[in-house]
C-alpha cells in the first residue's frame, strides 16, 4: 500500500513509520512526505531515508480549500492510496477529509474521546487522571474523530510535568502507529458502524 504522510514538525512518528516500513514484508511503503512547513525536522528524516517530500504553504492559498487541493493532487500524483497525517496541524477541509474517507488515519496524544485538542498532557495531569495514552483513528471531519483502530494506555505518575508525560506517550505513539498502519495495510480492519472491526 502506497502512503503518504503529512507533518507539520518533529517527525518522530514519521520516523517510527519509516522504520516500521523498512521491516522485511511490511505491507506499505511511503512514497511522499508533505510538510506544511519548510522547517519541520521531519522533512530531513524522510530525506534521509530517500523518500520524496513537498513542502506545501497553507500561507500560500487563500481557503483551506485551495491548500487543501493542491496536497491532495500532490498526493495523487504520487501514487499514494493512503494517508496518515503525523503531527500535521492543521484542520484538514471536509472536502479533503471525504476524498480520503477511510483511507486516512491520525494520531492524538491522549485517549479519545477524551483530551480532544491542544494541551492534552496539561490538561489531563490537571484532571487528575491516572492514566492517559494515546489513539490511532481514522480521520473524520470532527477533528481527532473517527472509528479508533489502537489504542495505549500510560500511566501519569506523581510529579509529571506536560513534558515527562508527552515523552512517555511518544513511545507509545511510536509503538501503535506502525501496528495500527500494518493492520489497515493487511486489510483487517473493517469499519462498521462507525467502529472498527479487527479480523
Ligand atoms: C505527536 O504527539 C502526535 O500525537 C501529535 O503531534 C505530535 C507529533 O510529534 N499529533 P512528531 O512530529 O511525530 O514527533
């Protein structure tokens, strides 16, 4: 399965995918790498590993629309049947989002339903939660929406600060967006009622 993965920044999961890609007989292969930002680190990862990349400007487009079309012709045109957005943020249109419907996954630093958002780990150290984690989804038009296909839970111990917890979810994430790909990419994940079905 041909994917292409949309970042905005770090590209720690982009490189978990890219690794995960590189393991013999796994079931897809990234073939482009769009950024909205000419900076973001992970853009040198997927050069690095010789995957083409495009840096494409929301500045450069009036409408979310407009953006948004010119990253899905990109992605046509490299052959890409799937897409997994990896810390890309911007609010994709719903025009793009039922171009790509279930053919689209993200992830999200917090156990959906809970935390949608910003803030995530803040946020649910000052709830006083015990555990968070985090959700690979299929892309819905509702951001951090749609049927959950993994998902890890992790636990948020005494004197955690936002970023202690987002290190230790960022291993988790780099664990389950590669098996969450691998069970899409083998075709066992049906979506049935707006849940996922594992086979
Ligand atoms: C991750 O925490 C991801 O869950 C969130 O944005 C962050 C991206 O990190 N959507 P990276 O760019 O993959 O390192």
């Amino acid at each position: 399965m041909k994917v292409g993965v949309l970042i905005s920044g770090r590209g720690s999961n982009l490189k978990a995918l890219i690794d995960a890609c590189a393991s013999p007989g796994f079931p897809a292969e990234i073939v482009l790498v769009i950024s909205n930002k000419a900076d973001a680190g992970g853009l040198q990862i997927a050069k690095g590993a010789g995957i083409a990349t495009r840096v494409i400007s929301h500045k450069d487009y009036d409408s979310r629309e407009a953006f948004d079309r010119v990253m899905d012709q990109a992605l046509r045109d490299a052959g890409v049947e799937f897409v997994c957005s990896a810390g890309f943020m911007r609010i994709l249109s719903d025009e793009f989002v039922e171009k790509w419907r279930d053919r689209q996954l993200n992830i999200h630093p917090s156990l959906l339903p809970s935390f949608k958002g910003l803030n995530v780990y803040a946020r649910a150290i000052e709830a006083g939660c015990k555990v968070s984690g985090c959700t690979v989804h299929f892309v819905r038009a509702a951001m951090d929406e749609g049927p959950i296909v993994a998902q890890a839970a992790v636990p948020i111990l005494e004197g955690d600060t936002p970023e202690t917890l987002a290190a230790r979810i960022l291993e988790a994430e780099h664990r389950i967006y590669p098996e969450a790909l691998r069970l899409v990419a083998e075709g066992r994940v049906r979506i049935v009622d707006e849940r996922t079905v594992i086979g």
